[in-house]
C-alpha cells in the first residue's frame, strides 16, 4: 500500500487490534477504533470459540469469502452485463433492484438499490455518512475504511481529496457526485467500461471490476498490454 493512503486511513484509529482487522479486511490495512457494538461482538465471539462452539479460522474464512469472493464478484458480473447488454443497462439505471434480481442476488441490505452511472464528465463516489449501510448481495461485506469516521466525513466534505488518497485524481472539469446510502436505500457505482476492452467477453470484463470501482473510490483499468 502506498504511502498516501496509509496516511490518509491511519486518522482512522492505528491502534485497534490486530485480529479485528483481520477479521475486517484482509487487502488494506485501513483501521479503527472498534465501537462498543464491535467490540460486544468480539467478546461474544471469543466466549463462543472458547466454549468451543465456534471455529475461529471457519468465521475468518466465512468473512473473507463474503468481503472478497462472493460480494464484489456479484457486482462485478452485474456491471460487466450492463456494459455489454444495451438493455440490461437501462433496467439497471431504471430499477436497480429489479435488474439484479435478475441475477438472484437479493436479500438483507439489497431490497432498495439505486445504480448511478459514471461518465467521462462525471464520477460518482458512495458513503454511509451515519454507518456502514452497503450493499451486500453485490459487494459483500464493507471495507474497514468504508466504516471509519475519516472516510464517512471527509466522502462529503472532500471527495476529491479522497479519492486522492486511493490513487484516483479527476480532471477539474468533471463532476463529482456524493451519494449517502441509508437503511432504507443503497447504492451500486456503475464504472466506466475501460478502452482497450472492445474484445472482452462478459467474463473477462467482470474479472475487471473491482469492489472500490463500485464504490467510486477508483476506475476500472484494463489489464497490462489491454489483453485478456
């Protein structure tokens, strides 16, 4: 990880520990503080391994399949069918959460799903401002940093400066559009299909997409030379 964005997500709190982040996100080292609620839920996880009830590397396993594996594959295969299906796109844009059932990804924190769409004149950037509300039957479980105090004000007040943290700098003349995600309704980032792309196959463009591309923090890139 670079180090801008060690800087930028060490505000979230350095000092939480080190099982926790595991636990929460295996690819960054973004950290907070854990909040009394998290902090319950450790200790009802450690009573629960040590009473011998639970398998401590099953529930890290279970969380890494659904943070990095299951989710954000989901949405990858979601965004890779709109930009290969013209039709598809506008279900998708008209009611989001029709058009991913059509996948079968429905359920907790997905009822309600609005997709917005980047373009090259503007770039849309997702925040929870008041918790971590995501949608998770398309990009599983929320980032460590998606959570933090940092990333949840600064989203707002800030956006390009946070993008800027995660390697992403926007020309001046294009639009920056913040969405809040609430329990009520969700938000996809719909990415800009990448140049060098126009071979692709649906499969070969999801492998493209990536959790962050979603969230609006980054741009999709075609692999090195712009070959599957």
């Amino acid at each position: 990880m670079d180090a801008t964005r060690r800087g930028f997500l060490a505000a979230a709190g350095a000092a939480a520990a080190q099982d926790l982040a595991k636990a929460q996100d295996h690819d960054h080292n973004h950290q907070v503080v854990p909040s009394d609620a998290t902090l319950r839920v450790k200790a009802l996880e450690s009573l629960l391994v040590d009473k011998g009830l639970v398998d401590r590397a099953a529930l890290d396993a279970l969380v890494d399949t659904y943070e990095h594996k299951i989710g954000p594959r989901n949405g990858a295969r979601v965004v890779a069918r709109a930009w290969v299906d013209p039709a598809y796109r506008q279900r998708l844009l008209n009611d989001a959460s029709a058009a991913i059932a059509e996948f079968g990804y429905t359920g907790i924190q997905g009822e309600n799903m609005v997709v917005v769409e980047n373009t090259p004149k503007l770039h849309n950037l997702v925040v929870c401002t008041l918790c971590s509300c995501y949608p998770w039957p398309v990009l599983g479980l929320p980032p460590a940093w998606y959570k933090s105090a940092p990333y949840r004000s600064q989203a707002v007040i800030n956006p390009r400066g946070v993008m800027r943290e995660f390697g992403l700098e926007l020309a001046d003349d294009v639009e920056v559009r913040v969405w809040d995600s609430t329990a009520e309704l969700r938000y996809l980032v719909l990415p800009e299909r990448p140049t060098g792309t126009e071979s692709f196959n649906e499969e070969a463009l999801a492998a493209l997409v990536t959790r962050d591309s979603m969230i609006g923090v980054a741009k999709v890139s075609p692999p090195a030379g712009g070959k599957v």
